[in-house]
C-alpha cells in the first residue's frame, strides 16, 4: 500500500489521537493508526498494568523487531496486562504533533503513552539515543528519572545496549539486563503489590533493585580519577547490589512465543514470519558484542519449530519464512529443518530465507533450492582480507574456504556476491589493508576459471567495509578507535587498491560512514559524562542519527563543545587492561579474565577453537546448559 490511507483504514481515524487533517497530510499514516491484523485490544478498564511497549525507530524498522513481538505476546498472555506499542514518529508527525501540542500515543488505545504504567524501550543501537529523548519529551515525560513522580510511568530500557547504560543512566528508571523471559513477571507482580500497599516510587525502584537483572542507575555513583578515567563505581543505596548479573532462558524452547505476531498495513523491513532456530554462537568472533553477551548457544527443539512454522504461518498470511540466528548453519539439526520446510511449503508459495548461512556444499544445495539463483546474490563476510587479521579476530575462516565457497556457488549458477570487510581494527597494516582488494579480485578470478559456456551472467562482487568499532564485554573493549579521517584514508588506500586489479571490471568497493562511526563507538564504550551530549545533541535538533538523510555531524561536534566533553577520550585512547570500565558492574557470565586472554591472542594473532570443538573457559558454564553441557556430556 506504500502508506497510503484505504477505504477501510478510514474507519479507525474517527477515533485517532490524531485529526484527519494531519493523517492525510504525512508521510505513509498507516504507521500510526494501528488495529492491524492479530493485534490485541483488551478493556483497560479490566486490567491492573498498563504497558508500552516502545522501539524508538520508524514503525517499519520496530515492527520487524522479534524481541518486541515476543514481549508483547508474552504480556498480553497475562491477564492483568494491557501491552501496546509506540514508535518514533517520522520527522513530518514529530513536527506537526510539536505545532498542535498533541502528546505521543500508543497505536492500540490510541491514548496517551504518559497514562500508562510502564513504558519500556528496547535499545538496539547507539545511533537510536536522541530518538529516545524524543519519546520521552512527546510523551511529556521528564527526561531525567530523578524528576519523575507516579504522575509518570516507570522507564525501563532493555535490549544489547544495556549491557553499557551508563550514557542513558540519567533517563531511565530501570535497565532489564538480560532475556526478558525470565524476570519481567517479578518485576509485574512487584508493581502491583508496591502500588496495592501504597508505597512511594522510591520504594518500588527499591523493591526493584533487588529482584536478579535489574539495575536502578539512580542508586549507584561514579568517581573519577584525575585523569578522567573511572575510579569507583559504588552502590549509594543499601538495597542495590554491588554487582547486576544478566538474566538468560536457559530452555528457549519452553520459553513464549509469538504464535499470532502483529501483521503490518504497510511494508516493513522484515515483512515475514521469523522463526528463531537458537540463541548464542559458539563461534567466538573477537569483534562481535552479540556472539559474547548471548553465551552459551542455546537451541530450540527441532519438533516445536516445525509446528511453530505451520502455526505462524496460518495465522499470518505471510508468504515468506526466515529462520534467525546468530549463526544459523551452526544449528545441529539445520539439514532435517531445512528440508521439512523444503518439502513442507515451497509448493504452497512459501518462500524461505536462510541467512546467516556459511558457505559450504549444504547451503549451497540447500539455497539452490528455494532461491531463484538469476536474481539473488550471496553473501560472503570474510571481515578481513588477509589471513593474519582473520586469525586476530579470531573469524576461523581460511582463503581456502572463501574461494571454495566462491567457487562452489559459482559453479551452482550465482556470479553475484557480496563480501563483507572491517577497516580499523586492531593490529591492522597497510598490507592487510590491501588484501581487501586482492582478496575481491582472487574471488572474481575463481569465477573466470569456469569455462565460458557454463558462466551465468556477469560476474559482480560487491566488497563493503564498516569501520570497527569497539564493544563492550569483547576482547576488543580495550582497544583504540581512530578518527572518521583516518578511517577514511584507509578506505581510499582500499579503493586505490580495488583500481590496480586484473578484473577490476567486475568488482565494485564502497564503505560505511565513518562519523557515524566515531559517534556509535562514543555511546557504545561511554560513562555517565556522556549522558549530557546526547541531551544537548537532542536540544541543538539531532534525531534519526542513524538516518542518512537526517544526520548532522556538525550538530554533534557542537554538542560536545557545549558540554565540554572530549570525544577523543572516548575513541582515540587504548584502555589498560586493569582499568574499572563503566559496564564492569554487570556480570554477564563471560569472565574478564577470559576477554584478557582473548586480547593478548589476538596480539599474536592466535585463533581460538570454538566452543564445540574445544571449551576455552570463558566463564558460560556456569549458566549450566546449552553447548556448555554438550562438552561436560562428552567429557
């Protein structure tokens, strides 16, 4: 429908927080008028809490979220629950609800997000913060938790970037840490009974506090050194604990699931039934936040999962199926699953996506057969271009498999592929900087080996570089950024590169934006100094960040010189290993002294088994399940 208004969508806006007039006069409204098909309307009348459930992105971006849907289904099993949704509203509404004083309102009620009890914000990345401060200020909300009353709804953040609060400490009452099965229904029942007896705020956040994964920033109080680094980080009131442990379903087939996800009126991002396969990765990439914070890799019964597809399907409509992981080929029963889907739906018009695929016979066999190979491409995502940096970040992958795999699917009828590269990172030089390029060219040159008449079209590879960026509870947390010109010249060495190639005609670079880039690292490694830049950033106009078209570097910079902080103290400056980091108070089961480890290796480019292969002590197995008692089963 590309957002326009139909015929039957008019009935709902007689009853809209918004007039007809500003609906008709924005930007794809059926982003807001909600009642789409399987969402949930209960009598708010016959409930006890209220709860918004908020992504603070465009609706098309949150409502592909799995983590929102799976919180919302497991809410609304709950009798005493109401959970709706909110969404940034695009910069066309945000304008006309600031001109009309109209407050932000949650799609299902319609009513205004500050009568609800909760509003709980999923944080998926740091580029998302000024469009937080922007559901608080629609919302009418204080900013800052301090200055909240029972006139306001409790703010709770969840989601990776809780893993470091710190820069949004000032405007949230609570961060959830950890899967949100697993103590959302203590917090609930404390709520009640808190609000039953009478009790202060205060004395909720309290009572809060002392339930396993949930932090209360109010409660706790930075120092510093001298030099701007943290010197303590302490508990200033008794109930809080020195220590905030994540909170993970260790059997995530038992756990809820949405059986009935929403259906959207518009297109979104992920416009398909998703099916997630497993949670964690035993894979122990150096780089990477996810494949460290959700230890240990953890799978969902293979039985469930088929019945899960039918049932999510029939209540749908939607013709496309994807099956989410951190690393998807890594499923123990991939093969008998993938070919129940096979079987199961492709003659019925189903369409299946397997991403996160590595690319080996399998995959191929198996993409072959549910992809048409004249319109798609492959993805290929060596990180590096030259085998010492793989081995630094620990990608366990050899040239040997990516020109294999190459050659594989080229000689299966794809001559598209997509490879996925990092510049920036620890230990780089000039030369691992330019097998980028030579890396591309010897993967077009596998192509070329196949004799003309068996080639499927013109050849293409695509290589792209992010620029690295350091994360929290990685064995990189500790190392050094650079600035975007840096990051930029080393793309351009790249590039120049990419011209000096035989088949030069065949291969396309491009590269990230290298000032979102310093920025993300900034919030992603930042403390609670920080917090105050992205509230003058908010001020100064800065929302979208992570939007091309609506980022303003120059806005940013001027915000870290009203507030006197310095960006290159953030980015630029390798930590000490002993150093207190603003997220150690929360204990995710990786041990430091793991991470320690994993850094020197990474020194001498050393690689690192994974967990299937050989346990390397990181501290997971304490969670007592998962791929950790596969290998105590073994032993």
């Amino acid at each position: 429908m590309n957002g326009t208004v139909t015929y039957f969508q008019v009935y709902f806006m007689r009853k809209l927080a918004l007039s007809d007039e500003i609906l008709l006069n924005i930007e794809k409204p059926a982003r807001y008028i909600g009642n789409e098909f399987n969402a949930v309307m209960k009598d708010k009348n016959n409930i006890d809490i209220r709860f918004a459930m908020c992504f603070p992105d465009v609706y098309e971006i949150g409502m592909s979220h799995l983590g929102i849907q799976i919180l919302y289904d497991m809410f609304n099993r709950r009798e005493d629950v109401w959970c709706e949704r909110v969404y940034s509203p695009w910069i066309d509404l945000d304008k006309k609800m600031r001109e009309n004083h109209l407050p932000l309102f949650a799609l299902e009620s319609q009513d205004p997000i500050r009568d609800f009890d909760f509003l709980g914000i999923t944080i998926q990345y740091e580029m998302c913060y000024t469009n937080i401060l922007q559901i608080l200020d629609l919302s009418r909300i204080p900013l800052h938790s301090t200055d909240r009353t029972w006139s306001d709804p409790i703010v709770i953040g969840g989601g990776p970037c809780t893993y470091n609060p710190e820069p949004l400490a000032g405007f949230f009452d609570l961060f959830y840490i950890g899967e949100g099965e697993t103590v959302y229904d203590q917090l609930l029942d404390t709520y009640k009974k808190c609000r039953k007896e009478g009790k202060t705020r205060l004395e909720f956040l309290e009572c809060a506090a002392q339930i396993p994964g949930i932090y209360v920033p109010q409660f706790y109080e930075p120092s510093y050194h001298e030099d701007g680094t943290l010197a303590a980080f302490t508990p200033t009131n008794p109930l809080a604990p020195t220590s905030i442990k994540k909170q993970i379903a260790m059997d995530v087939t038992d756990t809820p699931y949405p059986m009935k996800p929403v259906v959207p009126f518009i297109k979104v991002t992920q416009d398909r039934v998703v099916l997630e396969i497993q949670r964690g990765c035993i894979r122990g990439c150096r780089f990477c936040q996810a494949g460290m914070l959700y230890r240990p890799t953890r799978e969902r019964d293979i039985n469930v999962l088929k019945q899960y597809a039918k049932t999510m399907l029939q209540n749908t409509g939607h013709e496309e199926i994807s099956l989410s992981s951190l690393s998807s080929s890594d499923y123990s029963c991939l093969e008998e699953l993938v070919h129940y889907l096979i079987d199961e739906f492709k003659d019925k018009g189903i369409n299946i996506s397997l991403p996160s695929l590595r690319i080996d016979a399998f995959s191929l066999d198996v993409m072959g057969k549910v992809q048409d190979i004249k319109k798609s491409s492959l993805t290929f995502a060596p990180e590096a271009g030259s085998q010492r940096m793989r081995n630094v970040i620990n990608k366990g992958l050899t040239e040997e498999d990516i020109i294999n795999g190459a050659g594989q699917a080229f000689e299966g009828g794809w001559s598209k592929v997509k490879l996925y590269f990092m510049l920036g990172l620890p230990f780089e030089t000039e030369e691992d900087m330019k097998e980028i390029a030579h890396l591309s060219d010897r993967v077009a040159r596998r192509y070329y080996e196949i004799p003309k008449d068996q080639r499927h079209g013109k050849c293409q590879i695509t290589a792209s570089s992010s620029f690295f960026i350091p994360k929290p509870f990685t064995p990189f947390q500790w190392a050094p950024m650079l600035k975007a010109e840096e990051y930029v010249r080393r793309a351009c060495i790249v590039k120049h590169e990419f011209l000096q190639q035989l088949n030069k005609k065949s291969l396309k670079y491009n590269w990230h934006d290298a000032e979102v880039t310093v920025l993300e690292g900034v919030f992603a490694r930042g403390d609670r100094r920080t917090g105050k830049v992205i509230e003058e950033a908010y001020r100064l106009g800065c929302l979208y960040d992570s939007w091309t078209e609506t980022f303003h570097n120059e806005l940013w910079m001027q915000a870290f010189e009203n507030t006197g902080v310095d960006l290159e103290f953030y980015t630029l400056r390798e930590r000490n290993t002993d150093e207190l980091l603003p997220w150690d108070f929360i204990d995710i089961g990786v041990s430091k002294a793991f991470l320690k480890r994993e850094w020197e290796k990474a020194g001498r480019a050393e690689v690192t088994p994974n967990c299937r292969m050989q346990c390397s002590g990181c501290g997971a197995a304490q969670f007592q399940g998962g791929v950790c008692l596969e290998g105590r089963k073994e032993q």
